[in-house]
C-alpha cells in the first residue's frame, strides 16, 4: 500500500482507549503518541482525535491544544445505553463542559428493539441538546441490531434526531463493525444528502487492525458516497491497534 494512501487512513482514526483499567499515564501516552505522529509526517497523516471516558476530557483538551487533533468522548451510558436519559443527558453535558469536542453515544438497542423508535429519537434529542457545541456521533451497535433493516431504520432515527456522525459499534461486542453494515449506513446518508444537501459522517469502529482492512471501509465510502467523503469531517475510523499496523507500514 502506498505511504499516501497509508497516511490518509491514519488521519481517518479515532485513537481510542476505552478499558476499566485506563489510567492519566495512559491516557497522556496516547495523546502524546498522536501529536508525535503529526511532528513525524509534517502533518501529514496523524490521528483525527483520541477517544476516551469523560473523566479524562480535560486532560486531553489540554494535552492537544492548538494541535488540531479533537477530543472524543464516550458519554450517556456507553456501552450499554441502559440508563435513566435524565442520568445519560447530565454525562453528556459534563463531559462537553470538560472541554470534549466530540460525543460519541450509544442508543439504547433493547428500546429500539422493542420498536419504540420514537422514545429512541427522543432521547438522542435530547442527548445533541445537551452537546453544545460538540459533534455528536451515535453509535447503533449493528451487532446487536442484527438485520440490514434495523440497521437502515436505526441510521434513519439517529440522522433525524440531529447526528453529525452515526457509527457502528462500542467495540464491546461481536460482531463489531462489518462491510455489510457500514454499506447500509453509507446508503442511508447517501440518501439524506440527495434530499437535503446535509452531509452526514459515517465512523466504523470495533475489531478494525490492520491497513488491508480499514481500505476496505474506505472502498465502501468512496464507492457509495465518493470523494468528498474521505475526509476526517465525515469519516471516522474507531481503532487502538490500526495506528501502530499503520506506521510500521509507511516507509
């Protein structure tokens, strides 16, 4: 693969912790790692934003000021999506006042499933509400969703209730992220654009190492939704290892 190509895919990559056992150390090492990166390649390639909890949105911030490099947060009940939107609404808040430019949440899969898509919209209303400033991503959990129709109609709800990203997956379960769901997804925004001229980001996230298989995610974008997509405004890709598999390849 050529260094260009690996160098876009890097600055596609939301570097991202996200373990029970994350520490400040650590946390200041992933920071570190991807404003060593931009230095490295004269800001050419190096991660898009680091991915945390919320207690270390301030940490980040600080860390990364003036780089260019965004701060995502994880917040309202993730993984699971299992808590009262009054609880979720408050952890996304703090977590936007802490200084995260972007929110990536999770929609509570056993309410979709229920078929209790208005309750879903609302509650993600009333999460983008709560972002401020920050972009929110909305993550369906595909794994969970199963079938290329709950997929399609979870992208549909989070669109409408005010994403500026939806995203696959937590990264917590199995299946993660897949080609075939992330086609759905591109469809779905495909389809918005071409009725309202708003252009919707699309993040895969979970299970995604190595280059060979984050071109694939970038094919199905470039495929569905063309050029102007691959750009760190609309495309994501939530990973730890892919960095490292990355610049190990970029001669």
């Amino acid at each position: 693969m050529e260094n260009s190509t690996l160098k876009q895919i890097l600055s596609f990559v939301d570097l991202t912790t996200l373990s029970g056992d994350d520490t400040q150390e650590k946390v200041d090492n992933l920071c570190q790692k991807a404003l060593d990166l931009k230095k490295q390649y004269n800001g050419e390639g190096h991660p898009a934003a680091i991915c945390v909890y919320p207690p270390f949105a301030a940490q980040v911030k600080a860390k990364l000021a003036g780089s260019g490099i965004q701060t995502a947060c994880v917040a309202g009940a993730f993984p699971s999506g299992q808590a009262p939107l009054e609880a979720k609404v408050l952890e996304v808040k703090l977590t936007a006042e802490q200084g995260a430019d972007e929110i990536d949440t999770v929609i509570n899969r056993g309410m979709f499933l229920e078929g209790r898509f208005e309750e879903v919209k609302a509650e993600l209303i009333a999460i983008k509400a709560a972002c401020g400033n920050a972009h929110l991503k909305v993550i369906l959990e595909t794994g969970e969703l199963k079938t290329p129709e709950n997929i399609r109609k979870a992208s549909e709800i989070s669109i409408d209730a005010g994403a500026d990203f939806i995203k696959t997956s937590t990264g917590k379960i199995s299946p993660a992220a897949t080609i075939e769901a992330v086609e759905v997804m591109a469809q779905v925004v495909k389809e918005h654009f071409e009725k309202t001229g708003k252009k919707i980001g699309i993040k895969p996230a979970g299970g995604i190492s190595t280059p060979e298989e984050a071109k694939a995610y970038v094919d199905v974008m470039k495929k569905i939704l063309g050029e102007e997509w691959l750009t760190p405004q609309l495309f994501r890709i939530g990973a730890s290892r892919l960095v490292d598999n990355l610049t190990s390849q970029i001669k």
